[in-house]
C-alpha cells in the first residue's frame, strides 16, 4: 500500500507510509510502481480515482501546447527588447496572442497557433 495526500480533490503528496494524519488515503501501490502520473488522479465520492483517458489525453494535450507555446515565446524574446531596431508592436501582440492560446480555444485539439510577424 501507498498513501496519498489530497488537496483541493488532487493528489498532492505520495508517500509509502502511513502519516496518520488527516488528508491522506490508502491508493494501491501499483499505480506508483507503474509509473502513473499519480498526480493527475482525482477524488470521487471519496475515492482516489485514476483520470478517464478522455481527460487524460486532454490534459497531456494542452501540457504539449503551453510547452510549443513557451517555446515560441522565448525563441522571440529578443525582438521586443528596446534596443532591437525595428518595430516592436507586431512581435508584442504576436506573444500576446501566444500567451492567450489556453484561454482562445476550448479543445487542445483545435487550436492554431498565430502567424509570427515578418
């Protein structure tokens, strides 16, 4: 057996003894042997409970869109410093739109990354 904290109805903390405090549940020690990502399980009715694949695949979806996204982000810092010549309100609202990418679309599956300025 393992123990899992819980916050906020999310494992927060594994541990493979029993703490004897409150907020910790038993989980089958299985699941950490596996090498399942134990904290994106979830609580229902009380039971720590792996995500559906469904919320799974979304989850890992947008974690690899924020890291393109990130990406991309850094890859133009250096044109909106105010010593690079050139106009810099073309890059400035081509990483706001970045940033926005999460809050843009509903779906991982359905977003479009912007068109980088010239």
């Amino acid at each position: 057996m393992r123990y899992a904290r819980i916050e906020n109805n999310k494992v927060v903390e594994v541990s493979k003894n029993n703490p004897g405090i409150e907020g910790w549940v038993e989980i089958p020690a299985e699941w950490v042997n596996e090498g399942r990502d134990i904290y994106n399980f979830i609580i229902v009715d009380g039971v720590v409970t792996p995500p559906s694949a469904d919320t799974y695949l979304v989850d890992k979806e947008w974690a690899i869109i924020r890291e393109q996204r990130d990406l991309l982000l850094t890859n133009c810092d250096f044109r909106v410093v105010s010593d690079y010549p050139g106009d810099h309100t073309s890059y400035k609202t081509y990483r706001q739109s970045l940033r926005d990418l999460p809050d843009a679309f509903a779906s991982p599956f359905d977003v479009v990354f912007p068109t980088p300025p010239e």
